[in-house]
C-alpha cells in the first residue's frame, strides 16, 4: 500500500460519509484547518491530487503570525488556531499540547 490508513475511534469519517452520502470505500475527504471540506471522492481521481495541491499552496499563501516579542498575556488572547498555526510554521507538533497554556509556553521556549 502506497498511502496512509488512518484509525477513526471518533467516528468522524463515519459522520462525513453519512453527510455526503458515501456507501463505499476507498472515498477520500480533504478537510482543511476550519474542517471545511474542500474535496472528496476516490482517492484516484486526477482531481484529487489537484485538490491537495490548491490546499498546499493555500496553506503557503496564509499569513504568517509574529511571535516575536509578545509575552504570556499576549499569547494566551491569541485564537487556539493561531497558535498551533505558529507551532506548525516552525515545525513543531502541538501534539500532545492539550491545554492552550501548553502551547503557549512551548511557543515562548522555542518560537519567541
């Protein structure tokens, strides 16, 4: 197999297959950071790659958030999202960051 399979405990791909009327498998859901779904369908459709592609170079063109001189205050106003999006921009996981405090403090150790 030449692609990821991933475990669902949640049920969440059960929830979009049940929205979007999917019965069968393989049907791949491309869901971007606000869990929209920009594409789905079965993973070999030329229009699939091209889906990714878009999402990529749109996740490319999004602003990138400066860190650099705020304190613990000023982090802990920003959105969640804005955080993990820092995290991300530096190459870190915000795996295992529960708690917004959490992703704050490893943003104040190793991005500011």
């Amino acid at each position: 197999m030449d692609y990821r399979v991933a475990l669902d405990d949640a049920g969440s791909a059960q929830a979009y297959m049940d929205r979007y009327s999917v019965g069968g498998i393989p049907h791949a859901f491309l869901v971007d950071h606000n869990m929209k779904v920009r594409w789905h369908g079965h993973p070999a459709e030329p229009s699939f790659e091209t889906a990714i592609q878009q999402a990529v170079n749109d996740m490319k063109a999004q602003k990138k958030i400066d860190v650099k001189g705020k304190n613990r205050d000023e982090l802990m106003r920003m959105p969640i999202r804005d955080l993990k999006q820092v995290l991300s921009e530096h190459g870190i996981s915000a795996a295992g960051l529960p708690e917004k405090g959490d992703l704050v403090a490893v943003i104040l150790d190793k991005c500011v």
